[in-house]
C-alpha cells in the first residue's frame, strides 16, 4: 500500500507514521495560509508565510524541538528570514487567526474521524455534547521590557476551549489577550456555533443568562451547574427520580427571568429543570450537593442528566493531557498573541493525537483504548521518532497521503493501527491514594543521606 522507504516505520513504528500522515494530509502549508489569510488582520505575509511559523510552533510543542530557537537553527535556510522576524511574526499573530485554525482543523479532524468510524459511543444517541472550560496560562518569564521592574508574574492571556467528547477532540477556542478579563465576559462567543441537536456542558463559572439565553435561542439545549447567584423562581416541590453511583437524585421546575445582562429584550422566561444530587461524599470543595440546570426534554431521566454532568471530566483529561504530553504553554512568550497561538497550536497537535486514537478505536475497540491505551506514552513515541524517521524518509515521500483520496487515506491508517503492538503503551492503573505522612523537621538536619537511610532499614 506504501512506498517500500516506508516499510522499516510502518514494521515498528506505525503510530509516528500515522502521526505524520495525517500533519501531511490535513495540515498542509497550502491550507494553513488559507486560514491565516481570512484573518491575517493585515500582517505581511510575503517573505515569512504562516505556515512556517507554524511548522516551527508545532515542532516545538510536540516535543521535537526544545525552544523556537531551537526548531529556527535547523530550518532557518528553508525559512529564509532571521530569527527576529520570526519572533515579531509570531508576536502580532491575531487572536482571530489562533482561533480560526483550532476551529478550521477541528472540522477537517472530525471529517476524518468520521471517515475510520473513529467516534466514542455517544452519550446520548440523537445528541452533539459540547464541553465548554477556560484555561489560563501560567505566568511567563520577565523578557518583555516593562515586566523587568514588576515581581508579580506577568500573565499572556487566556482562552475558552470547547471539546467533543464523541470525536475526543477539540472543536473550537476563544481567545483573551487581557488575563484579568472574567471567562464570563467572553462566554458569549461561542454561541454563533450554537445549534439544535447540541447539548452544552458548563460548570458554575459559565452559568450566565446571557449564555443560557443564548443557547436557548439558538435551539440548543444545555446541562450546567447552577450559580447561587443566578436569580431562579421555583414553580414546585422537589420529586425524588432515583439513585445514582454518586448520590440521590431530586427533579424541580424552576423559571429563568432575562435579566440586564441578556441583550435580547424580546426574551422569555425558560422553563427549565433543576437536577439535584444530594452527594454521598462531599466534593473537594465540600459541597455536600450540586444542582444542575437543563432545557432537556421530560423524556430524558433525571439520573441520565446527573450522569451525563459527570462527563465534564473529559474536558480536564484533555487539559492534563496537553499539560503532560504538549508543550502547550511555552513560559518564553510573554506576548499575549504569541502565548495565544502556543496554545492554539497545541490544540491542533491534541487533534493529531485523538485521530491517531480514533483510528485504534475504529481498529482494536473503543474499550480497549480507552482503558488500556496510555497517550503519554504514545506522545513520547512520537517524540523520540520523529527526527529519526524524518531523516530516513525525506519530506517528499510523505506526499503520498496527501494524494490519496478520502477512501484510501483511510484505509491506509487503519493499516497502519493493524501494526500497532497495545502492550508497548499501557496505561499505569494506579492504586487508592494513601495519606501523606506527617514530617519530622530538625532546623539542626536540613538534609539527610539517602544511602545512610537505606543502609538503616537493611539493618
């Protein structure tokens, strides 16, 4: 199926050559101005082409480069442009084109997905979950000019990521340049993507009547946790619906009143649901229960819905993961934009990844990958490899998946899942957390020999 130079990767390293197949097919430089050219917001583009810069960004967060300086030094004869070029390239990237190409290439990946049959099983059958939560970046280095004299950490921004669990991968981002600004305040762009057949996950934190009204507009329905602050009416007693793995289940109608923060003055009351679970442990926060609203229809249980909340979980799997196994947040860029577009091409490389998984899915079972299947493990394969492969297999092999037709690039990474040995990439069960013991501090002994130590319990 595959030129022979590929067959040595294909043997015993299938997974960094699906990795690379999909970059060449779905990421090409072509597509990528493209995207950038819609919302270049006027930057020069003829001798620095985005899709080089981005061929360096992602470089760098997948591990296979250390710095941009690093990814630069050897490309910088196919880039053509120095070094400071680049960095100020990266530091006027608007906003606008970071979130078009998370948005643009969660289209193209979920094409793919759907292409293998690569889907989770759904979590409810007729419904799109989409789950929504900020993400804020840690406080970079001090090398912008004016941050020099201030000791608080200086913070490049933030972004809203929504995520779809049923295809594993990021759909969507909206960035935020100010830091200090509130999540809330930009919750509102996300509602043009809103639709019927959707069902939005939020926590507290979203739970707005701007966005809820939004949403209801839109004939898209929602399960969020309730805001004490949110103004409800109730318009009945609570009814007892069941028993759940985490707590006792209650139902109420409630009413939603528009309020001054809801543009739409035309606006009417919703009718919603309140889901109450009385928890058998407390949260982490200690709250003893949580309620949840929801515009979902009667005929969709009140433990479903108390279940299907629990699933927000996916969304901050997704977030360690890009933590643990992308370098999604490079403390070098103190540039808001640049922090931005980091972050946004790590997004796109997380989508790499879910496809990557999506095909063992569609390949060995959507059980034994989500049970079994580490993606540590399959990132650091990736890292490792990637150089090594590249060199064997120049740049203009890999064409070969661009030049193939829906069909057979499907076929063609379903192949390649077929070669993939599970048992290289276990996933690490780990056992009941044991407490922390208490320690002993002697200021007269601030360090200890471990070899003395160990040389004790022998003895």
């Amino acid at each position: 199926m595959l030129p022979s130079i590929f067959a040595p990767f294909v043997k015993n390293k299938p997974l960094s050559v699906m990795a690379r197949a999909a970059m060449e097919r779905l990421l090409s430089p072509l597509w990528i101005n493209k995207v950038f050219a819609k919302m270049s917001d006027g930057q020069y583009t003829r001798d620095l082409l985005f899709s080089s810069v981005f061929g360096l960004m992602i470089r760098v967060v997948m591990s296979q480069a250390k710095s941009i300086r690093y990814a630069y030094m050897d490309q910088a004869e196919n880039i053509g442009v120095s070094l400071t070029s680049v960095y100020n390239k990266l530091n006027g990237v608007s906003p606008a084109a970071s979130a078009s190409l998370v948005r643009e290439s969660g289209l193209i990946f979920a094409a793919a997905i759907d292409e293998i049959k690569g889907r989770n099983p759904a979590l409810l059958p007729g419904y799109t979950f989409y789950i929504v939560d900020g993400n804020a970046f840690p406080a970079t280095e001090h090398r912008i000019e004016e941050t020099r004299t201030v000791s608080a950490g200086p913070l490049p921004g933030k972004a809203l990521v929504v995520f779809n669990p049923d295809l594993g991968c990021v759909i969507d981002m909206v960035p935020c340049e100010d830091a200090h600004t509130q999540e809330r305040k930009i919750l509102v762009g996300l509602l043009p993507m809103a639709k019927a057949g959707q069902v939005w996950l939020a926590d507290r934190n979203f739970t707005t009547r701007r966005f809820l009204f939004g949403l209801a507009k839109q004939h898209a329905t929602f399960i969020v946790r309730e805001h004490k602050n949110l103004p409800v009416e109730n318009l009945g007693p609570e009814r007892y619906e069941g028993e759940t793995e985490t707590g006792t289940v209650y139902s109420q109608v409630v009413r939603l009143h528009p309020g001054d923060e809801n543009t739409d003055k035309k606006a009417v009351p919703l009718t919603l649901r309140r889901v109450i679970v009385r928890l058998k442990n407390p949260t982490r926060d200690e709250d003893k229960e949580i309620q949840l609203l929801t515009n979902l229809p009667k005929s969709i249980k009140a433990t479903t819905i108390a279940d299907l909340y629990r699933k927000r979980w996916k969304i901050e799997t997704a977030f360690q993961e890009l933590k643990q196994d992308f370098n999604s947040e490079i403390k070098t860029l103190g540039y808001p934009r640049a922090a931005i577009f980091a972050f946004a091409t790590a997004l796109v490389a997380y989508n790499v990844m879910a496809l990557v998984k999506a095909t063992l899915r569609a390949c060995h079972g959507a059980e034994k990958i989500e049970n079994e299947l580490s993606v540590y493990y399959v990132a650091a394969e990736l890292e490792y490899t990637y150089e090594g492969m590249m060199t064997a297999i120049p740049g203009e092999h890999w064409h070969v998946f661009a030049d193939m037709t829906h069909e057979e690039f499907a076929g063609a990474l379903l192949f390649l899942a077929e070669k993939v040995d599970l048992k290289k990439f276990p996933k690490s069960r780990r056992g009941p957390k044991k407490p922390r013991p208490e320690r002993i501090f002697d200021p007269k002994t601030p360090h200890v020999s471990t070899a003395r130590i160990l040389a004790g319990r022998k003895r």
